[in-house]
C-alpha cells in the first residue's frame, strides 16, 4: 500500500493559513444542501492554530483500512482537524461546537469527521469514529441530500500514532 506522507510543517501551514481565512459558515443554501449547511454553520473556523498532533486510526469492520488525522488546537482545544484517507487529504475541518459527546468536525462542504471527545493533552489517547460526507439518495422519486458513511468503526492504533508523534519531535 503506497502511502502520502504530507510534511507536519505543510499540514500544519494548510490548518494555519485556512483558520486565518476567517468566518467558515457557509451562506444560506438550496433546501438540498440544508443538512450540509445547517452542520456546518455551527462549526467555528479557529483564528489561529498553537499546536499539533497527528492521530493514526484503524478503521472498518476487520480494522484494515488506515486513517490518519492531523488536529490543531487552541491552548487545550481541539478546534481543527484534517483527514488523510486513501492517500486523499480532506479539507481542514473546524470543530462543530454543537456536538457536546464528541469532537465532531465539519468543512463547508458536510465532509465531518468524529472522535471521541478529548482535549488537547489527550486526542492521541482516545478513539476515532467515522469519516462521512453529503450525498444524494433517490428516495419516493426524489433526489435527497443524506450524509455518506466513506469510513466507520475507527479505533486508536497506539503504535502508529506514537511512531507519527515520535517522528515529529526529531
């Protein structure tokens, strides 16, 4: 399995350089993209980004499919994540404030990603849970917006994680 490794300084310019960007909130959209827009809209953009740490998981039913996600915080908050999944990066997604049992994270566009809910000090030590994005389901003859399952039942994989957060200290 050939795997992108993106560069800790990149990844980190591209959380940065995105959360200075300003206001995330998507502008009102068509009823379709509703669901899309009404979870995005309560995503905060961060305006700066203070720390880092790259989160390896083991995701699906027979724990075979890699996912790794970079996280950016503001002192002990996770406020911004961005997804590596078959060697395709995400958007940077901003923490949906709304979700208060989990970190979920969402980009103007409904990709989300949740996590168990951690803080800073321990997002390397806690469980993943699905990647999702929008999509368009057929249902009585009509065309719906529904969000997608790409990835579920993602667990921590201890020792990829500590390898990737290793790695960067060097």
């Amino acid at each position: 399995m050939k795997t992108l490794l993106i560069p800790a300084a990149a990844l980190m310019l591209a959380l940065s350089g995105c959360a200075a960007k300003g206001d995330a909130a998507p502008q009102a959209a068509a009823s379709a993209e509703a669901p899309a827009a009404a979870a995005a809209s309560s995503a905060q953009a961060a305006t700066s980004i203070d720390g880092k740490k790259e989160v390896a998981y083991r995701c699906g039913a027979k724990a075979n499919e890699a996912v790794r996600v970079m996280y950016g915080f503001q002192g002990d908050d996770v406020v911004a994540a961005q997804v590596l999944y078959k060697q395709q990066a995400s958007p940077v997604l901003y923490r949906d404030r709304s979700q208060q049992d989990s970190n979920s994270f969402t980009s103007e566009s409904g990709i989300r990603w949740v996590a168990d809910k951690a803080t800073a000090a321990t997002v390397d030590k806690v469980g993943g849970n699905m990647l999702s994005q929008p999509g368009k389901e057929v249902v009585n003859g009509q065309e719906t917006m529904v969000d997608q399952i790409v990835v579920k039942y993602c667990k921590l994989d201890k020792k990829e994680t500590a390898k990737l957060n290793q790695a960067v200290k060097k």
